[in-house]
C-alpha cells in the first residue's frame, strides 16, 4: 500500500450519486476541471466506484468517488443497495445528481433519508439546467423540498449546466460550506506528547515486512511526529536498549509494532510509557474503550467458535504474518485448542459478521474512519464484541494497562 493511498484514506470523500443518464460523470468534470470519470463501454459492469484524488478548495485534499449508476444494469435491488450501502459508509459529502428534464428517480428519492440518517451533508444537483425552463425548475425544485427533512435548507438543492457552466461555481461553493462539518481534527498521536518530545519507534523488519520501505501505520505516526517537531527515533527492537542507553533523557513514549510488544516491553523501563501503532490506530479510528473491553473476549472463546481476522488493505498484506499466522497461533495456544479462524481483507467485512464470536481488526489505516465506524457499529449490532490486533497481542501478553497508560484514562 503507497503513502498516497494512505493519504487517500485521510481524505475527504464526496461521492457522487444518480442514475446512468443523469449527467452525473459530466458533472464530476465540470466541479473538479479534471477528466475523473471511466465510462465502461459495458454498460453495468463498473460496480465499484472510480476514486481520484485531487485539491478541491476550500476543502483540501478530497477523493472523489464517482458512484456507478443507481440503475447500472445486471444487478438485483438487493446487490444494489448493499453496493449504495458500502460506498455510503464511505461517504463525507454527497451529491446526488438529477436530470432536471427527467426528475427523480424512485432509487433517487431514497436516498437523502439516507444520507440524513448517516449525518452525510448532501446536495441535490438538478443537471441539465440549461435544457429546463422556469416552470420546469419550480416543479423540480418543490419535489426536492419535499424530499429535504426540516434541518435540511433550500441552498441544498443547485441547478447546473455541465455545457454553460451554470451553477458549477454554486455547486463548489456549497460543497465547501460543509468543510466545518467535516474536516478532522483528530491526531495520532501528537495530542499524547508535547510539542518537540523525542519518541522511539520501533519497527521491526522482518520477512513479513515490505521491501524497501516503512509499513503505512509507521509512515503516518513518523509523518505526524515530525510535522509537531517531535524527534523521532527509529530502531529495530534488538537495537532498542542501546539506542534507549544512548539518550540522554528518557523519550516521551515507545511505540512499537504489536508483534514485537513482549520484546519491546521486557527493555524500556517501567517509567517510560509504551503503546503500539495498532493501539493508536485503535483510537484514531476506531473507539478505543470498546475495543480493550473485547479482548477480554478472547478467553471466552470455545471450541467451535468462530472468529474472524479483519485487515483493512488488500493488495499485499504487509501485517499478513500476523494476521494470518502469528495470531491464531498465540489465540490457540493460550486457549489450548484451535477456534475457527476466516480471514477478510480490504471492502470484505461482513454486514453482518453474527455467525462470529470474536473479531479481531488491524489498525485499518487505510480505511476513511467512517468505514472502520460501520463496521464496529456493524459488529455491535450482532452483538459480536471486536478487538484489535496490538490490544489483543498487548492483553494476551499481559501488558494491556501498561499499553494503555500513555492516554491517561481518555481511552475513546
Ligand atoms: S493490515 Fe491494517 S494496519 Fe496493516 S497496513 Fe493494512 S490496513 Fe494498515
């Protein structure tokens, strides 16, 4: 996974949604001055959406997730809602474009109940302005009113013209409005230390780790680190005692990979606070408090239970050891016997994961947060509790309170 896909899961994702004639791909053109939009010569075959990243001002770094049609052919209601449903737990800002000569849709009108449910900022875009006349825009600007909840204002709904160029400017400036509602302010880490603090980093480069270069986890802390003008140390775990020696004063905090927590744990002192990048992950995108509390659950697990082991990315499992073998061998040995293990990687978390006893994600640093928050809700909902692969590693070995220590009870 590249540093760029990182940063695409930092962004703000808008997505564009309408039916296959709506103008919708034209329209993505026009706001963004860029060709974004892949037209399959196939028509309903492209069932995931085309994603670019770019600058889109005032609201920074965006991707622009440029949805199938809501009618694209071939698939059954239900295949389409659960595709609307995947790119929605994606979704910071959506636009639903209409063709303003054709009107909604009835796959249309379902969906700013949905965006209101989901706290997604949206706007309605009636296409094709410059087709539609006064009255017409009056009748379609009333059944767009209609389907606006009582929050919901006029100034969501935006005639443009991808051929005139009208209401484009409009368009990007109501999508800038939302920026307070959804830029993040959340950090990594820096919030945990004080500005200029030394920290050790401790990431070990074994055969599971990519060639050439850094983990995305460790990229991102390192990165973050560094823009606070924090002096960050990096090490190998068998180099830590001497580079910890070498210090003059004690670091702020270690942050090692999970794997090598007892290690890792066995040489920093006692008085220097010590987590894993999966733990600050946890927090970052997940919620920390609920996931501790569901590694307890690994001890209540039976033989026959089911337990699933979610990583975010998919192309090349940099954590795959651990995912893969490193865990449910520690799981089976701590518990004597073998639970049932499957494994999902990238978009592939279930709906609804009921049949498992336990889920154990990765940080899911290359997953946007709201992802990661559909799928504890998800999990929560089937009543599954979820744990975290440093959590859980940090509590089979003992050392969870201490793992924890440098948040200072602000766990979520
Ligand atoms: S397995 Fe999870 S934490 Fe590791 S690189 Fe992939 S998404 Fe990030």
């Amino acid at each position: 996974m590249s540093l760029q896909e990182t940063v695409s899961a930092e962004r703000i994702h808008i997505a564009w949604f309408g039916m296959r004639n709506a103008g919708k791909s034209s329209l993505v053109n026009a706001v963004t001055g860029q060709d974004v939009s892949i037209v399959s010569a196939v028509p309903g075959t492209t069932t995931d959406p085309v994603r670019k990243a770019m600058e889109l001002l005032p609201l920074g770094p965006v991707l622009i997730l440029d949805t199938p049609g809501l009618d694209d052919e071939g698939e059954l209601g239900a295949m389409r809602v659960a595709r609307t449903n995947r790119i929605l737990a994606q979704t910071d800002i959506a636009v639903l474009a209409v063709d303003a000569t054709v009107g909604f849709s009835e796959a249309d009108t379902e969906l700013p109940a949905e965006f209101a449910k989901r706290s997604i900022p949206f706007v309605i875009a009636f296409t094709k302005a410059d087709l539609a006349g006064k009255e017409l825009r009056a009748v379609r600007t009333q059944e767009a009113k209609a389907l606006l909840s009582a929050e919901d204002t006029a100034d969501r709904i935006v005639f443009t013209s991808a051929a005139t160029g009208e209401g484009i400017t409009a368009l990007k400036e109501r999508l800038g409005a939302f920026a307070p509602e959804v830029t993040r302010e959340k950090r990594i880490v820096t919030d945990l230390v004080a500005p200029g603090s030394a920290v050790v980093l401790v990431t070990p480069i074994d055969a599971s780790a990519p060639k050439g270069r850094l983990i995305l986890p460790q990229q991102m802390v390192l990165r973050e680190l560094l823009d606070a003008h924090c002096t960050a140390l990096v090490c190998q775990p068998e180099e830590l005692a001497e580079a910890l020696g070498n210090l003059r004063t004690s670091p702020a905090l270690v942050i090692t990979d999970s794997q090598a927590f007892a290690k890792v744990s066995a040489v920093v002192p006692a008085d220097v606070k010590l987590t894993s990048f999966s733990i600050l992950f946890a927090r970052y995108k997940g919620n920390l408090r609920s996931l501790v509390a569901g590694a307890e659950h690994i001890d209540a697990l039976r033989p026959g239970d089911r337990v699933l082991i979610a990583e975010g990315c998919t192309h090349h499992r940099q954590c795959e050891d651990i995912g893969t073998v490193k865990l449910p061998g520690w799981i089976s040995k701590r518990l004597g016997f073998a639970p049932e293990f499957s494994f999902t990687s990238g978009g592939d978390f279930p709906e609804n994961p009921a049949e498992y006893s336990l889920v154990i994600h990765c940080g899911g640093c290359t997953l946007p947060e709201r992802e990661m928050q559909r799928r504890l809700a998800a999990a929560g909902e089937a009543h599954v509790p979820v744990t975290n692969y440093g959590v859980a590693i940090a509590y089979m070995n003992g050392i969870l309170p201490r793992s924890l220590a440098v948040f200072a009870g602000g766990e979520s």
